[in-house]
C-alpha cells in the first residue's frame, strides 16, 4: 500500500492526515498518510529513510520548506522561485523530485473557491519571509494593477520587490510607507498571527468592498481575519481553503487524479470557532 506522510515540528496540529485521507476515499485511491514530527536537524535522516524504505511521497511543513528544497534532487520552476518545497514525489527512477503547491493553493481558493479577483485590482501582501515569497509568482501572473510588500523589515520587502519586479507591477514598504494607500485585497504573511497579534498598520487602507485572507489558520479566528472584520471587509478568511487546495495539489501530482475540495474544505470548517 503507497505510503505518503507530512513531516514538520511541531506537528501535532497537522489537518494534512485527515485531507488527504478524505481525498483517498473520495477517488477510490488507495493509500495511508501520517503525520510525523521531524525537527530541522533531522530533516535529511527522515526523509532519505522514509523514500529508502519505500515511502511515494511527503509533504513538508514549517520549519521544514528551506530544507526540503535545499535536498531535492529535481525541483520545479515554481519550488525555484519559492526557494521552498512543501511537495516532495518519489520518481520512477528514485530520484526525489521538489514541488511547491502552495501559490497555486492560495490562488485557486482567492478566486475559485471565494471569486475574488486579482487581475487589475490593487494588492497588499503584509510579510516578506517564507510564505510571503512563495505566492508571490502565481499572484503576479494573475496581473493584479500592482503588488505592495509591506514589512516590518523593510529592506527585505524592498529586495522580494527587486527579485521579483521582472513578473510584474510590485514594490516593497514598511507598514508606516502605506499611510494614505488603498487596496482591494489583503494578505497577511507575516507570522504575527501565530503569537495572536497583527502588523502595526495604518488605518484605512482596505478599500469599500475589499477583503482580507490570512495565510494562517487556527481553531478560533486569527488576529487577521478579526483585524480585517474590524476594517469593514467582504470577506476576511483564513488560510484553510489554501491549504486544502494546496493539499490537492500535491494528491494530483502524486496520484494523477485530482480530488474535488469543496466537501473536505466544508468538514474541515465544521466544527470550528
Ligand atoms: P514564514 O515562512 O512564515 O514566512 P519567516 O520566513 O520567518 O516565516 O517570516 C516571518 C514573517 O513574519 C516576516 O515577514 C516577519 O517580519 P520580519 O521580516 O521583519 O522579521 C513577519 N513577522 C513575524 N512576527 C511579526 C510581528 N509581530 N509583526 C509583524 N511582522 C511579523
């Protein structure tokens, strides 16, 4: 039986298990996936044990994403721009090759899922790390009418501008720079969140009708997705659309089917604050 698993530290919390084991019964797949708590420096270890002994693929969370790519045999032009894996598929002739699914999650929940537009619309992306790099081609290939990286260190949002300024219209800020700016969308990729806070903005910036997304999810509502109620949002979501459909994503490239997310993103949703 094909074996597939989530690495990550912590991981306790990790939906990945139950996504995927929904995706397997929904198209007659089978396989197991399991959640297993690796810390950085036992990263390369676990993953070479895992495909030695016959595992098909992973998934790779935080604080893991660096390494994954850094490992890979074969990486796609996405994982590149991302510098980060969070997809790792066994090849047939045992060579480990990298993806990165989730840009393609965080657009296919914006605008399929929520029908939010990107095209010709105004963008705030708050953050400049990990997660912020890794959305920010598939956004840019949306052509929203311009991109503004806002960080609480600036120069890395001014540099994320700079490598990625040939992709389309987009700039880097500190959070002060956006006094006075409007924008139709929204999203936070700072880690803020996690510790229940919000990046020090100024007001106003969120345009009449404009909504807000938190890359970050939890049991309760982020500090985000409160922030952007609080501001008068149409919507103001977390990132648990992304991540089921970052999560289909990979199931695709690993099983060539793609499950529909729809019900699994509904029972994901039950149950929550
Ligand atoms: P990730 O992979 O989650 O993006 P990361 O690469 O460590 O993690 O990046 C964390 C991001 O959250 C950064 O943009 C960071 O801002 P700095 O570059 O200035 O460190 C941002 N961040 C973390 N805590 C924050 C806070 N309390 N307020 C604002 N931004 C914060």
């Amino acid at each position: 039986i094909d074996r597939y698993a989530v690495f990550g530290h912590p991981i306790g919390h990790s939906q990945s298990p139950r996504i995927h084991t929904l995706f397997a019964a929904q198209t007659g797949q089978v396989l197991t996936y399991a959640a297993q708590d690796v810390p950085a420096e036992d990263f390369e270890t676990a993953a070479r044990e895992f495909f030695v002994t016959g595992g098909k693929g992973l998934n790779c969370t935080v604080p893991l994403k660096e390494l994954a790519f850094a490992w890979t045999d074969q990486l796609s032009e996405r994982a590149v721009q991302a510098k980060a894996v969070n997809t790792l598929a066994l090849r047939p002739d045992g060579a480990v090759f990298g993806d990165n699914t989730d840009g393609e999650g965080l657009v296919r929940d914006l605008t399929g899922n929520l029908g939010l537009g990107i095209e010709g619309r105004r963008i705030l992306l708050l953050g400049a790390g990990g997660a912020g790099r890794g959305v920010l081609a598939p956004l840019l290939a949306l052509a929203p009418e311009r991109l503004v990286i806002a960080n609480r260190t600036v120069a890395k949002a001014e540099i994320l501008a700079g490598e990625f300024g040939d992709l389309g219209p987009v700039v880097g800020c500190g959070f002060a720079d956006l006094a006075g700016e409007s924008f139709d969308l929204i999203l936070n990729a700072t880690a803020a969140s996690l510790g229940g806070e919000v990046p020090d903005l100024p007001g106003g910036l969120l345009a009449a009708g404009g909504s807000c997304y938190d890359l970050a999810y939890g049991k309760e509502p982020t500090s985000f997705v409160r922030w952007g109620k609080a501001a008068g949002a149409a919507l103001s979501m977390d990132g648990i659309g992304m991540l089921v459909e970052q999560a289909a994503a990979a199931f695709e490239l690993w099983r060539g089917v793609r499950p529909a997310t729809r019900s699994v993103i509904a029972a994901l949703n039950a149950g929550r604050g």
